[in-house]
C-alpha cells in the first residue's frame, strides 16, 4: 500500500509541515489539540487561543479528504475554516445564533458541531445536507440554500430575543457576492432603524460561484475616480513630487483609504458600525476583533478578506472548477472532464442560445448569477455584447428582462427552477400582465439530486401554469430540447421551457432550428385500455411501463396549451389515464388534464404520478425517483393496483 497522504502532502502551501504529535511529546511541548476531540464548540473553546492554526489545519485536513470522498462543495468551504474556528471559539453557540448565507460553506461549521463522524454520508440518502438544517442540529439556527437571507433572518432573531429578554448575540455571514441581491440591502436598511444587537460579517472573497458582478464591486473604483479624490491625488503628487520619502508614505496611504475608510462609508449609511477589513484568515487578527465586537451593541459589521480554496492550490487557482466537485483524487486534483456521449440538458440550450443568436441579433442572454451552471459560457464569450450576468438578483433578472423585451428583442432568461421562485411575481406583473415575450429556460427542472429540497425543481409548472397566456414545454430529449426552444422563441408571448439536471440521451443538431407545433402531443406506441400521458424526461420510463402493460405512450410535449384534440381522442377509447411527471402533483401536468377533462365534461380516471405532497430529501437522482415510485417498476405497480380496482385485468 501507498503511503497515507497528509493535508501538507495535497496543498503545496508554502508553510512548515507540523510537528507529530509524539515528537512535540518528546520535546517536552503539550500534546497538539486532536480534531477528533472536538464534538462540541464547548470542546473547542476549552483550548488555547494558540492552539486554534493547528485545528485549522486538521480541520482543512478533513474537509479535504471527506469532499474527495463524497464530492460537494470544496473551494466555499476551504475558504471559511478560520471563520468559523473563531466564530465557535468567541461566541456561545448554540445560545448565540450563527446564520450562514447560502449555506455551501458550513463543512467546517457541521464538523465541530458534532457530525464530523457522519461527514462520510453527506448528501447521500439518508445522510447529512449539504446545507444547514434545522432538523438536523441545534447549531443549524437557520436552514439556508439560496442567497442572501442571512441578514433578514439574523435581525429577526436578533429582535426575537430583545422582545423575549434573552440574552443572545444574533451573527449573519455573508459573502461579497449574495450582497449583491436587493434583499441583503433590504435587511440592511431595516436593520439600522431598529438599532438592535445584530454582527453581519462580510465574507469578502470576490466570488459567489460565477465571479461576482455588480456596482457593489464597482463601488470603490467609483469613488476613488471621483473629481474630488483625483484632484487631492494630483495635488498630493505634484506637491510631493520632488520628496521620495514622503511620496512613498503618501501611496501606501491611497491603498489604505481605498481599503479601509470607503468601505465603511456605505455601511455606516445604513446605520452599522463598519470594522475591516481585515484577513479572513489571520487567527490572531480575528479572534480578538470578534471579542471586542461581541462587547459592542447595535448593528455591526466586521468585513473579512477570504480566498476561496485556501491552502488547496488547485482550488485556489480555480475556485470555480472546484466549487462543486465530484469523487476526486487530491494529490492528482480534478481529472480533465470527460467527453460524454451525449450532452446534457444545460450543454444542449447553452449551444442552441449561441446558434440561435448567431442568426438573430434580438437574442439577448440573461442569467442570475449562474453562468457556469446555466451553460451560458460559450455564449459570453460569441456574443458579450448580449450576455448579461445580473448578479444574484433574480427578481431583477425578470423585470428586466421583460424591459428588454419592450424594445422588440427577444430575452432568453437563463435561471435554475427553483431559483425562477424568488422571481414570481415580476414574472405575473412584469411579464404575463404584459404579455411580453420572455422565454424562461427552467435548468435543473424535477429532482436534482444531492442538493436536496432546497435545489429540487418541484413546483415550476404549478406556479407558472395558473398565469394567464404562459406556454409550458416540458421537452423528452435534447433533441426536442433544442426544436422547442426554437417554438417558444417563435412565440409573441411569454414562454416557459423545463428540462432537467443530467444526460439529454441524443445529440442534437447544432443546424437544427426546426419548430414544433404549438400544443400538439405525440402518440409514440399504441395499446389498448390504459394510456400513459409522459411530461418531459420520464417519457423514457413511461416506454418501458407500455411496452410492458401493452398501454398506449403519449409524449406530451406541452403542459399549456394542452393537446385537447389528442386528450379527447385517448380518454374515448382507453378506460384509465395515467399521468407522469417530475414535478409535485397538486397544481401540476396532470392536474391540467384532470381539469381539462372536465370541462370536455368527460368523466375518464386518471391516475396522477409525480412528486407526493411531502419535501423530498437529498441522494442520487435515480434513487429519489425510485423511492417515489417514478421508475418504470414504480410506474408499473401504481398502474396494476389502479387497474385492479376499476377491475380490469393490466
């Protein structure tokens, strides 16, 4: 066997290798504290203040060599071990409540609050969340998975606790990048009117997962181009022009105020205390500030300066690569990615969007922050004059989008299910009230696997179903991926399109710019008796489940407008409907053809299969699918025991 390979071995940092802790015993020097000592933060807090690098490091250690295990997310959760070593240290958890933003970056938080020695399940079935959880931990105080929340929820804390007279410090940790959405800024002018204990910490570490954007980041370059501020440097230059001393004084001096005063000229607008910043992760510059900020009252914030994939070289040169990795050697870093048979859902709309673009100059891409995940790459770099990353900011994408769309071009909004939610109501207002053509490509549509909840996109087509004049595609491959994305941006209307996380299962053709019907489905195997009524990839399934009840096979292809036609047809001649899809069921595909059916004023059974009415939890895609019965055995079984109480032989 090889030798076991230590963190020092993986990282390629610059720093000593530790000591063993026998030699450090031999040397007359206490034992070095032991990671696996530590269940509690009370286990933590019994240590010296010294003793805290040599945990970081093991904790760095472990991270490391359980994500290479597992996969998940590595460069968020590098980039916050001394963070959180010293937010555990100073404060009283779990009485003093800690809010993560986003939720990506709390390894290190979930492995000294007990779960180290479950770190081995993370986001597996069954296992622990990638993210905080309530219900899984008391020092969980707030479940979080999408962005900026943390502010919002730690003042309500925070004024929870004055109302109930606890005492009780409330901490938000936010990074650079959720500051980018509205909400964040929400929270922070609320926060300074009501003047109650609150710590924000901003996790500054230029990143969110795509780079960050936004006039945020811009904010000092402004104000250090201002006319005021130039005219005092050309002053200060031209009077120390000729003193090499004092001109050298005067330039570190510029970097200062750049760093230090300007920041906290925005944040002491909204009210807050600004301290920072300072480095992230710099153990004896932080322990002690967080000391002196725990004293301190009113609304405060502390500004950190982090690197994503710290101490990790690969990571640290390539944070994105490795912000969400897969099974992976350290020593050896990510292997180049493979070439797939076929390519997935996100690759087959990520070179439509180029295609389509090269030929029409209305088309416009627009995403919120999820240029990698979204497939937006290649299309920034063909056409960056019509790319837009708009930050995390999704209500902002909508509207805006739909102001694109006033002006006779033809926005392709690229944004994640689930993430399409914190966008509704600009979609009602801003687009469906106006009847503007907005087409929205849903990424990442049904379950998604290790994510979770938070991420499964479960309820897209019961919100966007019940709009009036919204068209709803739900394509069965990337081959009708790309020729519905070619009809929905045909269309004068606002239009949604919802494919799925994983493997398209054919190789379109990037000359294809072919169109389908609008609202008309395709019977792909006859039967007798029963039809399966496929919505969008479980079409495959749904083959299988025919083919082995004799049942007729419908790939829908539209939720809205339905097949009428086609609907009435197959409910006259077959005794039971069966409906599937990736998606809840109440408000979903079937329930439209339940209510279409009834306004044909026929009185056909319908057997609804989709997501049950309950969260579903985390693990591979094809076990949550099985565990709810969306495989073909599943579909099958539902099917039989349906027919077997309406008496009819399956």
């Amino acid at each position: 066997m090889g030798k076991e390979l230590s963190f020092s071995d993986w990282t390629l940092v610059s720093e000593p290798v530790q000591q063993s802790n026998l030699q450090h015993i031999a040397e007359g020097h206490k034992p070095l504290p032991q990671l696996s000592a530590i269940q509690s933060p009370e286990d933590l807090r019994k240590y010296d203040r010294a003793d805290l690098p040599e945990i970081a490091n093991q904790l760095r250690d472990e991270i490391l060599r359980s994500v290479s295990e597992t996969g998940g997310h590595l460069s968020s959760n590098l980039g916050t071990v001394e963070l959180t070593l010293a937010l555990h240290y100073v404060f009283d958890t779990p009485n003093d409540r800690i809010v993560w933003d986003v939720g990506h970056q709390t390894y290190a938080h979930k492995i000294l609050t007990g779960r180290r020695e479950s770190m081995h399940t993370l986001r597996k079935w069954g296992g622990l969340s990638g993210f905080p959880r309530r219900d899984e931990s008391i020092y969980d105080s707030f479940g979080t998975a999408h962005s900026s929340t943390s502010i919002s929820a730690a003042l309500g804390m925070a004024v929870a606790s004055r109302a109930r007279g606890e005492s009780r410090r409330c901490i938000a940790v936010i990074g650079d990048g959720a500051m980018s959405a509205g909400m964040a800024f929400e929270a922070l002018n609320n926060a300074g009117v009501i003047d109650t204990d609150l710590l924000v910490i901003l996790n500054d570490n230029d990143m969110s997962i795509s780079p960050a954007v936004g006039a945020l980041n811009r904010y000092l370059a402004h104000l250090v181009s201002g006319r005021f501020y130039q005219n005092a440097r050309e002053l200060t230059k031209s009077a120390l022009a000729n003193v090499p001393v004092l001109k050298q004084f005067a330039r570190k001096m510029e970097v200062a105020a750049k760093g230090m005063v300007m920041p906290s000229t925005l944040f002491e607008q909204f009210g807050f205390n600004y301290v920072g910043p300072i480095d992230g992760h710099d153990l004896k510059a932080l322990v002690p500030t967080l000391q002196n900020l725990k004293t301190a009252s009113g609304p405060r914030l502390l500004h950190i300066v982090t690197k994503k994939g710290q101490g990790y070289q690969p990571a640290e040169a390539d944070p994105v690569k490795y912000h969400g990795v897969t099974r992976f050697d350290p020593a050896q870093g990510l292997p180049a990615a493979k070439v797939p048979a076929t390519p997935s859902y996100t690759q087959v709309f990520g070179d439509w969007l180029c295609d389509i673009a090269d030929l029409d100059r209305r088309v416009v891409g627009i995403t919120p922050a999820m240029r990698e995940g979204s497939g937006l790459v290649d299309f920034a770099k063909r056409h960056p004059d019509r790319y837009f990353d708009v930050g995390i900011a999704e209500q902002h994408a909508v509207t805006f989008a739909a102001g694109v769309a006033c002006e006779a071009m033809r926005p392709v909004v690229a944004i994640y299910s689930t993430f399409l939610q914190r966008g509704y109501d600009q979609c009602l207002h801003d687009v469906q009230l106006q009847n503007l053509p907005v087409l929205f490509a849903l990424d990442r549509a049904g379950l998604v696997g290790a994510d979770g909840p938070t991420h499964h996109g479960s309820f897209d087509i019961s919100y966007l179903r019940c709009l009036p004049g919204m068209h709803i595609m739900t394509p069965s491959s990337g081959v009708e991926l790309r020729r519905l994305l070619n009809t929905g941006l045909s269309l004068n209307a606002p239009a949604a399109i919802r494919y799925p996380r994983g493997s398209s299962m054919d190789i379109p053709d990037r000359n294809d710019f072919t169109t389908l019907p609008i609202g008309r489905a395709e019977v792909v195997r006859e039967g007798h008796e029963t039809a399966l009524l496929a919505f969008g990839p479980l079409l495959k399934q749904a083959k299988e489940a025919g083919q082995y009840l004799g049942a007729t096979v419908v790939n829908m292809r539209w939720v809205k407008p339905l097949d009428l036609e086609l609907l009435k047809e197959i409910a006259g001649t077959h005794r039971l409907l069966v409906t599937i899809e990736d998606h809840v069921i109440q408000g979903g595909a079937g329930s439209a053809v339940v209510e279409a059916l009834q306004a044909m004023g026929l009185n056909t059974s319908v057997l609804q299969l989709g997501h049950p009415d309950r969260w579903i939890e985390h693990g591979e895609q094809s076990e949550l699918l099985k565990s709810i019965g969306l495989d073909s055995d599943g579909i099958i079984q539902a099917i039989q025991a349906r027919m077997g109480n309406l008496g009819v032989a399956a």
